[in-house]
C-alpha cells in the first residue's frame, strides 16, 4: 500500500487531473484503516439493492464505491452486508451515504468509509445502476480505476501505482 500522501507527492506537478482526492468528509468505520484496490461502481439512493447483491459476489481484492446521493437519511451498509463484503474478499467500501451497526462493522477486515451514521436501514426497491462512472462529493470515479485511502484521506487515480 503507497500511503496517500506518497501519491499527491508523487502527481503534485501532474495538470492531467489522473490524480483525484476525494474531500476530507468521509468517516472511517471499519477495522482495516488502509486499503485499496481496483474500483467498481453502485449508483443507488436510499436503496441497497445493489449494494447487497456487490458485497455477496466475489471481491478479488477490489474495493466497491457507492454513490448514494450523500443522503444522511438511511444506511446502505451494515453489519450484514459489511460481513459478507469481508467474507467475500473485498478490500473496501466507499460509500457516499451512511452506514449502520458499527459496532458490528468495526472489527472486520475491512475498509469502510462513510459519510456519517444512521440506524435506519433502506427500503428495498431494487433500484441502482451498476458499473458505471460515478460522482462522489463532486469528484469523478470510474469502474476500473484504483482507490487507495488511509489515514491521511482517499485517492482515485487511473491505474495502480507502483512502489
């Protein structure tokens, strides 16, 4: 894992815009505090239809970015859904909403970051898009692209990164 701040170093000079860093508003909520991996999207608004049906499909190491609209009204992640991403191999969640049962969702092996928490869960309407570009408190994250977040904050950029 290169920490964040390596790679702002590292593209400081860069004007391309391939380095993106997301605002320093998104909460740490699982128990894996570094974590990153190849990108996929969800596109969901107070419903975890799609959410739920990413976490139970294999992770191979990736890490699964939800834009839900920043809605502080339901959780689209909770413990259940935060096991079976971990049991699942997913390296991480980066979720543009809430989450719920930290309590449950602090001791997995798992990166989660989140706006804020809420105990009120999703209705299920099976609505969400998937695989597709995505805008996170105005910044631009596509399927495919790695994700690398820490202590210091996340990063979006191309491809990934070599120590």
């Amino acid at each position: 894992m290169i920490p964040t701040c390596d790679l702002c170093d590292r593209y400081k000079a860069d004007t391309t815009g391939a380095l993106r860093v997301l605002p320093p508003v998104f909460h740490d909520y699982g128990g894996r505090a570094a974590f990153f991996g190849p990108v996929v999207t969800v596109q969901c608004f107070e419903d975890n239809t799609p959410v739920k049906a990413a976490v139970e499909s294999p992770g191979q190491g990736r890490v699964l970015v939800v834009a839900g609209g920043g809605s502080l009204r339901r959780a689209l992640l909770g413990g259940n859904l935060g096991a079976a991403a971990a049991r699942n191999g997913w390296a991480g969640v980066v979720i543009d909403g809430c989450v719920r049962d930290v309590a449950e969702l602090r001791p997995l092996p798992l990166g989660i970051r989140a706006l804020a928490l809420v105990p009120l869960p999703t209705e299920r309407r099976a609505e969400g898009l998937v695989d597709l570009p995505v805008q996170l408190q105005g910044v631009w994250v596509r399927p495919g692209e790695w994700l690398y977040a820490d202590e210091d904050g996340i990063v979006v950029l191309p491809q990934q990164q070599q120590a």
